[in-house]
C-alpha cells in the first residue's frame, strides 16, 4: 500500500555530485575560490547551495532530497575494473567540500542519501519508485544516463549554462527524439559505451547504430536473437564483443529497487529564518549568506 496525498507533491532530487562539480570548476576556472580566512576554498559548496536555492524558486518544489556517491569503489567497479577508472582525482582545492556540501546541504534543511557502494543515482532510481504515480519528480542532473528514469511522472532538468538555464526532458520529448521508451535508454547505452564511464559497449558500434539496433529490435535481447539479420559486419563485431555488450548492460541499467527508509515529511522543503543568514555569516559562506539575506528583505 502507498501513501496517499491530499495535493500531489513535486519532489526535486538533486544529483549532488553533479552539482558540486559542476559549481566548483565554472568558479575556479576564472579564479574565484572564495576562500576562507585559513585559506580553504568554498566555491563547490556555496555553488551547490545557490545552485539548489535557483533551482527550488525555479521549479517550485514540496519536497527537496539530495542524492551523493560516497565512494569511488560502488557494486559497478566490482563486476568492471575499469569502470569509472579513467576519472581525473579532484582537484586538491575540491576534497574538503565534498563533507562540507553534505554540512551545508543540512543546514539548508535538505536531506542526504547517500551510501558507500551504491552511487547517487540508484539513490534516485529508487526514490523516482518510491511514491510511484502518487509524486511527481524532477531530477537536477548533467548525467544523461537518468534518461532511463523518465516517466508521465518523472522529468528530468539538465543543467546548461549558469545557474537557471536547464533542458527539460519529459518522457514525451525523449519518445519523440529517439523513437524508444525511456527504459530501454540503457540497451543503447550497452552498445555504444560510456567513455566517461569506462566501458566500451560494443567496439565500432555508436551512438547512431546502437540506437538504430533497439528501435528495430527492442533490447539488446532482442538484437542477439535476429543476429542472422544483421549486416556481416555489425554481426561479427556484436559476436567478438558479446560479453563486453552484457557487462555493459549491467553496468547501464540505473537501479530502482533500494529500500529508502524515509517519510515524506522527512523531505519537505523547510522554512528558513533569518538566523540562517547569520550561521553562514559566521561559517564564512558569505556569498550565500548575502542570497539567503534577499529573502528576509
């Protein structure tokens, strides 16, 4: 039995990780570190915070959670060595905020989920089937492989340039774009690789191929059983590679079915007061002080 609500709520998930980077190097690559009197940077946090803050005006949420890998070591890098392995270490100015965005994101009144070994986005997977067809969601990413999510429920908001500028995805728009269902995103994903995430998919086969391949034959399944189908080429390459394209399905599929202990209540976006703005005053978040200070104007 689900929970019932008397106005639907919108709950925005936050892809924590990808904000805090993101917050971080549109700053330091012009120099802007906002450093603390010890010397120690703060452009990742007090980004991530503006950049939830917009967002909530923006979207009009009921309901905020955000969502953290908590280790590079997750059940993906176990069943793939190379599996994130090519990622540059982050920049040594970066390592504090990682607990420090976590801190903040408290103190804002925004709760944490996170977990070593699972990574954010089963977090989000998982909270997208929490209340399903109760909640609408939205999804504050830069990772397109949360397009697998999409649902009438489900949207999901890219972020573009600076701090308001995002792509919204429905899954009408991506049915429209790529003539397949949401969750079959991953059977692509499975043939074309992930370079950012290390695995290779299948060796000669793109983006364009691999998407050709599911619109005809429905899932990677579905591609293996009409290989007598396909030119000599794309067959040869699928066969010498068939073990790789398995793998990679697994590594693509985002999972959904975490069991997250969590209220509803327990995620409602708060109310802030004025002493908010001196607490950040006093932690040297002077730049988000100043934000939340228009507030109480």
């Amino acid at each position: 039995m689900g929970e019932y609500f008397l106005e639907k709520p919108h709950i925005m998930l936050i892809d924590g990780m990808a904000v805090l980077f993101r917050s971080y190097f549109a700053t330091a690559g012009v120099g802007q570190f906002f450093r603390t009197e010890s010397g120690l940077a703060t452009n990742g946090v007090q980004g991530f915070a503006r950049h939830v803050l917009t967002a909530k005006s923006l979207m009009k949420p009921t309901h905020i959670a955000v969502c953290w890998d908590m280790s590079a070591h997750t059940f993906r890098t176990e069943m793939f060595d190379g599996y994130k392995a090519n990622r540059p270490a982050p920049p040594e100015d970066m390592l504090h905020q990682f607990d420090q965005a976590r801190e903040v994101s408290e103190l804002l009144g925004w709760k944490n989920y996170g977990e070593k070994g699972i990574e954010a986005d089963d977090f989000i997977g998982s909270f997208t089937k929490k209340w399903p067809d109760e909640a609408d969601y939205t999804i504050i990413t830069g990772d397109k492989d949360m397009l697998q999510l999409l649902n009438p429920s489900v949207k999901i908001a890219f972020m573009k340039k600076g701090f308001h500028i995002y792509d919204l995805y429905t899954d009408a728009r991506f049915g429209e774009e790529y003539g397949i269902s949401p969750e079959q995103f991953a059977d692509v994903k499975a043939f074309m690789g992930d370079p950012s995430d290390g695995y290779p998919g299948v060796k000669g086969i793109g983006p364009k191929t691999a998407l050709q391949l599911i619109q005809q034959y429905g899932s990677v399944e579905g591609v293996l059983a009409h290989l007598e189908e396909l030119k000599p080429a794309q067959k040869k390459k699928i066969e010498e590679h068939q073990d790789m394209l398995a793998l990679s399905k697994k590594l693509a599929v985002i999972k959904d079915d975490l069991q997250l202990d969590v209220a509803l209540e327990e995620i409602a976006v708060p109310e802030y007061s004025s002493d908010l703005v001196r607490i950040c005053d006093e932690r040297e978040f002077r730049l988000l002080a100043r934000l939340l200070e228009k507030s109480f104007i």
